[in-house]
C-alpha cells in the first residue's frame, strides 16, 4: 500500500476529512501519472511499428540489362514505341530556286 492511501486511511481514522481528502488527491494523481507514464512507453515502443510502408512515386521500371539492339524502344510499361519516318511534303521535294537569270 503507498503512503497516501496509509495517509488517507489515517486521516479518515482520526476524524481529519480536509487532510483525507487531500491525502486522496495526491495518491489518485500518483496513480494516474504512473497509468500515464505507462502508456507512454507502450505508445513510443510501438509508435513505428507495424506502420505500413507508404509509396510516395510510382514504382520504378525493372531494368531488362544491356542490349545490343538499338532498333526496338520501350516505354516504361514495356510496350514498344514505333517510329514513322516523316514524309517529305511537295514544299521539301522541290529544291529552292536561287535567283534565276533569264
């Protein structure tokens, strides 16, 4: 038993209420701080613990290695990316006229 509880007892057992009533005060407020004190160290031991992992980007493409072929692109979801050549418009076909001496 602490010593505010045998304080308290006492206190009671010889008529003084005002000081029993202190005497209960300060072994309830021990007792809250400890319950308190208790629950902190649960809370900071599993404060990390079994938080899941949170992605903040996408995730990263896996790396196929080095190729040799150099004809074939990729995109990031591995769909291949095809190039068209350009087609040369009626403007480019023609070659520019220089100043033309008649």
């Amino acid at each position: 038993m602490s010593e505010q509880v045998k304080g308290f007892i006492d206190h009671l057992s010889n008529g003084a209420n005002a000081e029993a009533g202190e005497a209960f005060k300060d072994a309830l407020r021990d007792k809250v701080a400890a319950s308190l004190d208790a629950q902190r160290v649960e809370v900071a031991k599993n404060i990390f613990n079994g938080t899941p992992e949170v992605h903040f980007s996408d995730p990263k493409p896996e790396y196929a290695g080095v190729s040799d072929r150099t004809d074939q692109v990729f995109d990031d979801q591995g769909q291949q990316i095809t190039f068209e050549p350009n087609q040369p418009t009626e403007t480019e076909t023609q070659a520019p006229v220089e100043n033309e001496v008649k």
